[in-house]
C-alpha cells in the first residue's frame, strides 16, 4: 500500500464494529475498500484506523495481481 485515505467512518452498534471507505493509491492507479473493524464503540482514532487498515491489506491479499505475485503488497 503506498498510501490510503480513510473516510466515512461510522459505527453500526448491532454489529459491534466500525466501517470505513479506504482508498488505497498504487502505482497503476487507485483502489476503493469498503472495510470493517469489530472493535466498541468510544475505541481510540488510531485502534480504528490500525483495524480499518488490516482489512483493508486482507482483502487486498485476496486480488488476483497480488496473490499471482505480479505485484507485491508492501504497506508504509
């Protein structure tokens, strides 16, 4: 990941976790992540952000460049 941008963080209490938009920038262009974090409500900004993040990388994990190893996932 080169760098992301996170945004529309809202809580959805009756699933007891966070959910964000998080643009992910790559050199061939930008990817859009629709990612959750089961963490409480009240949780510390950067306890979100780093949860948002690690879905974010897990689902990137899954696309086909990445786990044919035609590009390498490095996150910053």
């Amino acid at each position: 990941m080169n760098s992301s941008e996170i945004s529309n963080v809202t809580y959805c209490a009756s699933k007891g976790s966070y959910r964000a938009d998080i643009k992910v920038a790559r050199p061939d262009g930008e990817t859009w992540l629709l990612c959750t974090a089961s963490l409480s409500e009240g949780a510390p900004t950067e306890i979100v952000r780093q949860g948002l993040l690690q879905d974010a990388v897990r689902q990137m994990q899954y696309m086909p460049e990445i786990r044919s190893g035609r590009d390498t996932l490095i996150v910053k």
